[in-house]
C-alpha cells in the first residue's frame, strides 16, 4: 500500500502588485526630422569596345 499523499494544495494565485515605481513619463512623439532626399545612383556608362582579335596559335 502506497503512503497516503497530503492533499494538493491550493493553486497559488499571484496577485499583480502595483507599480511601485512611478511610471515613466510618456513618450513624446515629435515629428520625424525631414529626410534628405537619398542622392540617384551614379550613371553608368558602359563602353562598348569592339572585340579583341585573338592571336593565333603559335604551334
């Protein structure tokens, strides 16, 4: 026979307490400074250049 087992306990309920610390001041949201407009990237200029011969081969 099994050793009689206390009876559960009660759930324990945690009570929320208040804030002890005073709350923070709240947040001001000023408007967001004005964004640089972001510079075009560069132009790329591609050169076509003819193709390059290629040399014989020198048996």
């Amino acid at each position: 026979k099994r050793p009689e087992q206390p009876p559960p306990q009660p759930p324990v309920i945690i009570h929320q307490r208040e804030q002890i610390c005073p709350t923070p001041e709240p947040l001001i949201f000023r408007e967001r400074p004005p964004v640089r407009p972001v510079p075009p990237p560069p132009q790329k200029t591609e050169i076509c250049l003819p193709p390059v011969p290629v040399p014989p081969r020198s048996l």
